[in-house]
C-alpha cells in the first residue's frame, strides 16, 4: 500500500508542477489584470478542486490527441506495386523457359512507415528460382524479396506453370533488308550493301529454331546519320529473325548485331526539255515559234534508266488555239527515274497565218515487223509518198526530206498481204504533217 501510494502521489506532485502550477499562474495573472471582475468568479477559479478538475480535463483532452495520432501512424495499410520485373534464376547457356511472366504486380502490407522504407530500399526484387528443375513441366513459385521484416506481401500471379527446354543452335544465313527506302533522298541511289558476315548462329529450343524462316539485319533509312555520296558504314544494326509468315520468332542470335556499309551515288544525266504541240490549232493558223523557260532538266535516277532517255517530252494541247498563249506545264520524271532538277517551266506559243509545202516520194518505213518476216510493196505507190508540210512561212522554209520520215507499223502482222495505214512526223515540232496517201498495200512474207 505504502508503495502505491507513494506512486499516485509522484503522480500529482508531476501533475502539479507541469500543469497546475503553470495554470495558477496563467489565471493569477489573467485575474490581476480584471480586478473589476466578480469575486464570485475569481473564488472558484481560485479553489483547488477547480484547478484539478481543469487541469485533468486538459490531461485527458491531450492524451486522446496524441493516443489517436499514435493509432493512425500505426494503422496497417496496402500498396500494389504494378509491373514488377521478374527476375528467373537458371543455366540460360543449356536451357529456355516458356511461360515465365515478364512483369507482375505486387501488393505490399504494413505501416506507412514500413510501406516507404521498403519501396525506398534497392534490394527488393522479384524472382523465380528455377535452379535445379530439369526439361520439362514444373510449377513454380514467384517470390518478393525485400529486407524490411514487418512488411506482408502478396504477388499476382504467386504461381506459375513454365516448361523448360534444351537449348540448341543451328547456324542460318544473314540477309539485309532495308526499310523507310522513300526517306532516302531521291537524288541519291544504294549502289551496294556489304557487312562482316553472311552467317551468324540462333539458339532456343528446337521447336522455336523450326519456326525460323530467315534472320536479317533491319537497316532504317530514316535513321542514317547523313545521307550524301559516298561510304557510309551504319553501326549496330539489329537482326531479327522471321517466319515463313514474317513474323518475328523469339530466338537468341549471335552476334545479335551487326555493321553495314553502304555505298551511296547520285547517278544523273543532263537531258533537252522538248515542247510535243498536241491537236491542231484554228483553221488558217499554225504555230510560229515556241519559247520556254527552260530547255534543260538533270534526271536522277539507276544507271540503267538514265541510259535509255535521250529528252523530256512535254506534251501541250493546242487544240483549236486561236491566239498566242502562254502555259504553266509541270514536267513527268520518265519511268525508273526518282527526281529531276526542275518540276515545271513556262512555255509560250506564238501563231501566224498557216502556209503549206508539199515533199514528193519521201520512202515508207516498216516497223515492229516480227523476226522472220520481211515486207514487199505490192506497187510502186506502196514504197513512196507525197507529205503534206503545214507551217508558217519561216519554219516550213527550213525542212527538208530529210527532216519527215513516213512510216507502217506492223506490230502483230504475219505471211499474207494487207492494207496498211501510213504514219508520218517530222523533227520540226511546230509544224503538222500529213500524208497524201492513207493507206498502201503490202505483202509480208518468210524470210
């Protein structure tokens, strides 16, 4: 009893000195300053029952605050941590393991305390140890690894079903394929590819390497660093491999990069912009000259194209023109070809009163007659015709007979005897040219 006592009485004498003391104070003063105030007030907040009662009201006020604060700071709670990497422990030089997640969401219980510490902390991990497990099918365990030890957790999924194969290899040939080609700059052409090897080596399970199709290294126009003539050499270049449906099969390839160098050319040619008047213009005119705003164009393009293109026509409806014109006209980039210097020119056609000149036994030509045929006039008249020349005064003066040239087209005739149209042009564009004779009669026989 004595010692109880003495306790409780440690207790007030504690009491007394931190908050009845302080209070008694607090009100002596209060009182001192309202001495007006009613005597009735300051004799019962001067009794010690009084202060006692204030005072263990106050106690027990800032007990509940604090007890309450301490509860919520100790209050357990949950937090998912999403897409966690999971880590597998295994020979992965003998074995491949199908049906491992990638990533899992983990959920972790305890004190918000707790719950910081162990996301702060650079040891946690996820992991499945498959150590140990043979080829086959094993289930296995996901587990959360983390150093602080009050912390719950749960994984999602917590079980897995894996099947672990032997790894095998098979060597394969290497190809490069070359995509975002139109992000090449049109005036420069890839004359050739070359890369340290042909071969490289992929490596799975053996029904993974059966799927594999073809491995190449997949080269991104859009991504050189310059694009100019000369060598270019392209550094880690990735190399996937395909199925027959080109679809990427998830194999190992060593080495699983590689370098490519490209050899890069601007292969052009110069060529003459030449105005084709199409149509006839009005009756009693005829074209007089032709200016343009540009007689020559560069052509980008392969070697092989550029070879075959000796000018750029560019054709201009004059059909029924009656008085000069001038014509915006936008230039055709010839088949093969990428780009050309300029993409239009201005072209101004002027007329004046028609006149015409007729060219005597100007000789017909046959062409397209297949291989194993030759082709014989059936008279005199069917060897030579009269042209028609339609112009102004001055262009017509300057053609001769040599300048038209007539012509029968013989695509697709064989042995036997046929009435033919007869074509007729001439190298001076601003002039027309007809024929006096429509058709003749040929023979075509076997050589």
């Amino acid at each position: 009893m004595k010692i109880i006592k003495k306790f409780f009485l440690n207790i007030w004498k504690v009491i007394d000195k931190i908050i009845i003391f302080p209070i008694t104070k607090l009100i002596y003063r209060i009182t001192s300053r309202f001495e007006n105030s009613s005597k009735k007030i300051e004799n019962w907040l001067s009794t010690s029952n009084t202060l006692l009662f204030i005072s263990l009201f106050l106690a027990i006020v800032t007990f509940i605050i604090i007890d309450q604060k301490i509860i919520v700071f100790n209050d357990n709670t949950a937090e998912v941590l999403k897409e966690q990497v999971v880590k597998s422990i295994y020979n992965e030089e003998a074995y491949v393991v199908e049906g491992l997640p990638e990533t899992v969401d983990v959920t972790l219980i305890g004190s918000k305390t707790d719950l910081y510490i162990a996301k702060q902390s650079s040891s946690h991990d996820v992991t499945v140890d498959l150590s140990g497990l043979k080829p086959g099918t094993h289930k296995v365990n996901i587990n959360y690894n983390q150093n602080v030890g009050k912390i719950d957790y749960m994984v999602n999924p917590s079980t897995v079903t894996v099947i672990i194969y032997q790894k095998v290899s098979k060597t394969m040939t290497l190809s490069v394929d070359l995509i975002n080609q139109d992000k090449l700059d049109q005036k420069l052409t890839i004359d050739d590819i070359n890369y340290e090897t042909d071969k490289v080596v992929i490596k799975g399970a053996e029904h993974q390497l059966n799927e594999v199709a073809s491995v190449k290294a997949i080269l991104d126009i859009d991504e050189l660093s310059e694009q100019k003539s000369g060598n270019l050499t392209v550094k880690d270049v990735p190399l996937k491999a395909y199925n027959k449906s080109g679809d990427v099969v998830d194999v190992e390839i060593v080495p699983a990069k590689i370098d490519v160098d490209l050899k890069i050319s601007s292969p052009n040619k110069e060529v003459p912009i030449k105005i084709i008047p199409e149509g006839e213009v009005s009756f009693g005119k005829a074209i007089s000259s032709i200016s343009q705003s540009e007689t020559k164009v560069t052509v980008y393009g392969d070697q092989d194209a550029l070879k075959d293109i000796t000018y750029i026509p560019v054709n201009v409806d004059v059909t029924d023109l009656k008085e000069n014109k001038e014509y915006k006209l936008e230039l055709n980039k010839p088949v093969g070809t990428r780009s050309l210097s300029i993409n239009n020119i201005t072209v101004k056609i002027t007329l004046d009163s028609v006149t015409n000149k007729d060219f005597k036994d100007i000789d017909i030509e046959s062409k397209n007659l297949a291989d194993g045929y030759s082709v014989q006039g059936v008279d005199e008249n069917s060897t030579k015709v009269t042209v028609t020349v339609k112009g102004v005064e001055n262009v017509i003066k300057n053609i001769n007979e040599s300048d038209i040239s007539a012509y029968i087209d013989l695509s697709g005739y064989t042995e036997g005897e046929y009435e033919v149209p007869v074509n007729v042009e001439g190298i001076e564009v601003k002039a027309s040219y007809v024929s006096k004779t429509k058709k003749v009669k040929i023979k075509i026989v076997k050589d």
